[in-house]
C-alpha cells in the first residue's frame, strides 16, 4: 500500500498536513482531526445548499459592488461543481463539532476557493472573497433553512402526495366495502373500508397543510445578520440581494427574515418544522399499525386484507409472510420522533446571540425528511396499493357482530339492545335471529334496521 501524500496547508493558527488531493484546507483538517466522534458527516442537500449560499453571496457582492467581477465569476463556478455533488467526498467534518458549524462553513470556504483559484488561475481567498459579507453564524442556519426547504418541497411534500393520490384510488375501490368498525380494539359499529382509508387521506391532507404554512417561516432567512444579528461587514442590502440570488438559482421563494437577530439567536423554525414532520410521522404510524392489525393473521388474526408478499417472513418457519413495509415504515416513525427531541432539546440551546447546536439540528433536519419521503413512497407502492381484501371473511364477521344491535336503540332501548347483545356472544348467534325472538320486530323490519351497509352512513336508519 502506498504511503498517502501530504502538502502543507496554513490558517491563522500555524501549519499542518493536509491530504494532498485535499480541495480543502487548514481548517477543515484541525476540524477533521479535533472531532473524530461519530463518522456521521452532513448530508449531501446541506452541502448542496451551503453550494447555493455560498453562489448567492458571490452574485450579491458582486452587484452591490465589493467583488470582482471576474473572482464572483469563479467563486459561482466553484460553487455550481459543490451544488451538482461533484466535490461531496471533500466535506469530511463529523455533525459533532463546533456548535456554531463554523468548521463547516470554512470547509465550504476552503473548497471552493480552491477550486475557484484554479479556474481564475489567481488567488481567491476562503475568508476574504468566499466569506466576504457573511458569518458562519448566518452562514450556517441560513443553510438548514435553505436545505429543508429545498429537500422537503423536491421530496417530501411530493412522496406525501402520492401516497394520498394511492390512497384515493384504493378509496374509490373500497367505497363500498362494509366491515367491523373497532374501538379499543374490540367490535363497534360498522364502516366501510373506504371511510377508514379515508380518514389515512385526510390525516395526511392536514400534514402536508401544516409543513406548508411552516415551509412559509422556514424560507425566511437570517444571512446577513453576520456575527451577532448586526449585519456588521454586509451592506445595507444584502440580504435582499441575496435571497433574490438564491430565489433565481432554486425552486423556492426565500426572503430575509424581518428580524435577522432572531435567526441567529434561535432555531424556532427548524423546530416548529421538525414538529410537523414529527405529526406526519404520528400519522404513518397509525397507518402502519392499522394495517398490520388488518392483515394479520391469516388464521388467527383479523386477516381482513393480505398485504403484498414480498420476502419469507421467517429463517426457521417455512412459508410465513411478514408486514415487512409497515414494519419498516413504524421504524422510520420512531427514528423522527427520536430526531425530532434531538432538535427540540437542539432548539434551546440559543444562548444570548447564537444558537450553539447548529449541526445535529440540521444533521437530523435532513434525515426525518429524507426517512419519511422514501417510507411514504414504499408504503404507498408496496403496501396500499397492493393490499387484497378478504371480503368473505369481513362479512362472516359483520354478519356475527352483536353490536349491531346498537341501531335498535331507538326502538327498544338500550337495555334490551344490551340483552340481546349478551345472549348472541354468548350462543355465537347472529343479532337478528336473537333480536327476533326478543322483541316484537319482524324479520324485515330487523333487516332494514341493522343493514350494515346503511350503518355506515350515519343518522337515523328507518
């Protein structure tokens, strides 16, 4: 094996050894050495949005007339390369670092000056040309503004709604399926199948309306504010100036935030959203759990629909099929609750002009909206979508279901109801057979009342 080359890099503090096919360097090398904590490094979209910050900056110092033409020219071609993924294997800094991620932002700085250097073959420098009018304490929570909202309004919200749309089709399919309704798990009124899909719709319909008026603080953005929320060393302008730059170069509208002292100091957004994310994973779990009491069984379960088959369920039991999205999809949801008191317990740490967990906000940020863009998917395509009914089997239960009974009210009151109800549990009798030896009723009049698909409307059945 070949022994790795080195060059010699230097920063403010002396020299050191970087990597020699390093695009980084100084800083980011102390960085990589001081925190060698977990081997978790920031996800690509922050990369890819801190490309864009970075892009953004240029052009507004540019047009605000402190940066050479030909030097933003570079520093945008360097960030472009960043943007597009080519130089991801350049950005090493474990999450667990300095608080404000200011290891990350020089990261940034080092890697394209780098790379910006080469293209205008003269010098640009990581803080004096990269860095020019900014912080990495704007620089930084500006970035996990601008990558949520980039990777939720790309993946998210379109993975949500396509479950949705799958949901709606299997809803117009099962519109007239009847079964057992359960509260407490236990038998309750009837339902049909496409009245419980149907509250899964609505309940995610609510989620993507509450991520979308959070997407409406999360585009405000703090840069600008530079150290501590003054702006000091950014012209007047630019922060207007550079959420125009990155409106033109994204697919979202950011604007500054009305007090850039706020975003600095607090991370409320990035909580306010990891909450929502938080509700929808809620959501996906209670479908995930529905649907695995529905289909489980064959026998000795509900077994009320079979899920796709799609791997052997056991090493030792032969032919045994498992719910192995919805299982999946339940992990996801635990992992996003998980993150989401990270980010809360993240969010508190703002002391005085600084909020000083930067990273693992963004770190795990990232990772519940890329978790639940791909479980949304695969429960959608390889669960809801593919799921049988066992319509034979949810009949024979609605037709022996004594809660039935629960329509007569009206007519003979809940105590009888209450009587007959016993007596069918006890014997295994259907409700009608009983409620006809025990009450006046004929059997058609018994039949029109506790038709099950009439249940299922709702009111007064007479």
């Amino acid at each position: 094996m070949s022994k790795q080359q080195f060059r010699t890099e230097r920063d403010s503090m002396g020299e050191l050894n970087v990597p020699a096919d390093a695009l980084y360097g100084a800083q980011t090398q102390r960085a990589v050495d001081n925190f060698p904590i977990s081997g978790l490094a920031l996800p690509s979209g922050f990369i890819r949005a801190l490309g864009l910050v970075k892009m953004a900056c240029a052009i507004a110092n540019e047009k605000l007339g402190l940066l050479d033409n030909k030097i933003a020219g570079a520093i945008q071609t360097a960030a472009t390369e960043v943007v597009t993924g080519q130089h991801d294997q350049h950005f090493p800094i474990d999450v667990f670092q300095t608080g404000s991620g200011t290891s990350t932002n020089m990261n940034a700085n080092e890697v394209i000056a780098h790379l910006a250097t080469k293209i205008l073959g003269d010098t640009v420098h990581p803080n004096d040309h990269i860095n020019m009018s900014q912080s990495s304490n704007d620089v930084i929570p500006t970035t996990i503004h601008v990558s949520a909202c980039l990777d939720i309004n790309e993946q998210l919200q379109p993975a949500v709604k396509h479950l949705i749309e799958t949901l709606n089709q299997r809803i117009i399919e099962l519109e007239s399926t009847v079964k057992t309704g359960r509260t407490h798990l236990m038998d309750a009124m009837p339902i049909t199948l496409g009245q419980e899909l149907q509250v899964w719709k609505d309940q995610l319909s609510d989620n993507l309306e509450r991520i979308e008026q959070g997407i409406s603080r999360l585009s405000a953005l703090p840069q600008g504010g530079t150290a501590v929320g003054t702006g000091i060393n950014a012209h007047a302008d630019f922060a207007k100036e550079f959420s125009k730059a990155l409106t033109a170069n994204s697919s979202v509208a950011f604007k500054p935030m009305k007090n850039l002292f706020v975003g600095l100091a607090s991370q409320d957004s990035a909580v306010e959203m990891s909450g929502h994310l938080k509700t929808l994973a809620v959501t996906l779990m209670k479908m995930s759990n529905d649907l695995r009491w529905m289909n489980s069984g064959p026998l000795a379960g509900l077994g009320e629909i079979a899920l796709p088959a799609l791997q052997p369920g056991s090493s030792i039991m032969p032919g045994k099929v498992n719910p192995v999205i919805p299982e999946a999809v339940a992990m996801v949801c635990a992992q996003v609750v998980g993150n989401d008191t990270t980010i809360t317990i993240a969010g508190q740490s703002g002391n005085f002009q600084l909020n000083v967990m930067l990273p693992v906000i963004a770190y795990n940020l990232l990772q519940s909206i890329e978790l639940i863009s791909n479980a949304s998917r695969q429960l959608a395509d390889k669960a809801i979508a593919g799921f049988t009914v066992n319509d034979a089997h949810i009949r024979e239960a609605l037709n022996r279901n004594p809660i039935l009974v629960t329509a007569l009210n009206r007519v003979i009151g809940y105590e009888k109801g209450a009587a007959i109800a016993k007596k069918a549990y006890a014997e295994g009798r259907s409700v009608i057979d009983v409620a006809a030896e025990m009450t006046d009723l004929s059997e058609d009049e018994l039949k029109q009342l506790l038709d099950p698909a009439k249940l299922t409307q709702g009111g007064i059945n007479e």
